[in-house]
C-alpha cells in the first residue's frame, strides 16, 4: 500500500476530512488533498506530525523507495530556498549603491566619486529615478525572503523574475546615465541573480 493509501485509510479510521486533518497538522487542506491524491508528499516535519498524530512509525508510513523519493524532494526544496535566499540578499544588499562612492561629480574640472546621498550633478527626476531603482529592488529582497518564509514557492519565483527584469532595466538607465561603475556592479548582480535563477530551475527539474 502506498502513502497516499495508507494517509486516507488513517484519516477515515479516525473519522476525520481532509479539512480537519489539516487543522491537526497545521497545513493547508490542498497540502492533505494532495498528499492523499499521491501528487506530492510531505516534508519531513509533517511527515513526523503525522507520526505522532496516529501514532505509527515513519517506516510503517512510507516504504523504501518513497523514503528515497521524500529525501530527494526535500533537497531539491532545501537547494531552491537556499537559491532563493542568496537572491534576496543579493537584492537588499543594493543598499551599497545608495551609500558607496560610486557617481561621478565634476568639480574645479575634476572628476570627484560621491555617494547617492551626497549625488547633485543631475537633474532632480534622474535623481528620483536612481532612489526608485534602488529602493525598489531593496524592497524586492526583503519580500523574497519574506515568501521564502512563508514557503510560498509560486511567488518566489515570480519574485525572482521581477528582480531580474527590474535589473536589467537599471543596467540599461546607468549605462545611458554613463555611470560606468554602478552599470558594472549592477551587471555583475545581474549575473549572479541569471545564476541561481537557473540553478533553481535546474533543482526542480532534477
């Protein structure tokens, strides 16, 4: 008998739905549905809550092949949250382009590097467009990390996409600004986010 099988017959044992097994187990009842559909199988968390909740051995619930498959699942999950942190510190650590001497001020016929803080040599909208770019893709880190969190896997990944789009269009805005070395830091984030998104891609595909 399968888990799957194996899940419902307990649930029904007990008289309980999928909603109020849901409840016991502190998941969604799509997550029971769907463990009990054979979609998909718990993490190793709920699979001890389920343990201890029927009081059945881990071994009695799952054979050897499904352990295998369920430790499998479990790193792929474990490499995309790890990805997906990486991304988002990436993003939050955008807060260096705000404080780093990184925008050149010509003064007396020279060229001097000062901070966004203290960057006056444009004009007042090019300015609110630099904070924006910056602010935003701030903003984008913190909510990946918060999803991650949360564990909501969907809009991770559409996070990460927006982080990428939104950073190849600030790439695009500095090296028309001719801001050589903020467009060359963004690229390089750029780069490293391109990787893990398909490192990420990679995981659930394997």
């Amino acid at each position: 008998m399968e888990f799957n099988e194996k899940l419902q017959q307990l649930r029904k044992q007990h008289n309980l739905t999928q909603e109020q097994l849901a409840e016991q187990l502190y998941v969604s009842r799509t997550a029971v549905s769907k463990w009990e559909s054979g979609k998909g199988y718990p993490n190793i968390d709920s699979l001890k809550c389920i343990s201890k909740f029927f009081s059945v051995s881990i071994d009695e619930l799952l054979s050897g092949d499904e352990l295998i498959t369920l430790a499998e699942c479990e790193n792929r999950s474990n490499m995309k949250k790890i990805y997906g942190l990486i991304g988002g510190i990436i993003d939050i650590m955008a807060a260096a382009f705000i404080f780093l001497p990184l925008y050149g001020r010509l003064e007396d016929g020279h060229i001097y590097f000062v901070s966004l803080l203290s960057f006056t040599d444009t004009a007042e909208i090019n300015q609110m467009i630099y904070w924006a770019v910056f602010i935003l893709m701030i903003a984008l880190g913190i909510v990946k990390l918060i999803l991650i969190r949360l564990d909501k896997e969907p809009w991770c990944g559409i996070t990460a996409k927006c982080s990428i789009a939104w950073g190849a269009a600030a790439i695009c805005a500095f090296a028309a600004a001719r801001e050589p070395y903020v467009t060359v830091l963004l690229f390089l984030f750029f780069s490293v986010k391109i990787f893990i998104l398909l490192k990420q891609i990679q995981a659930k595909q394997s």
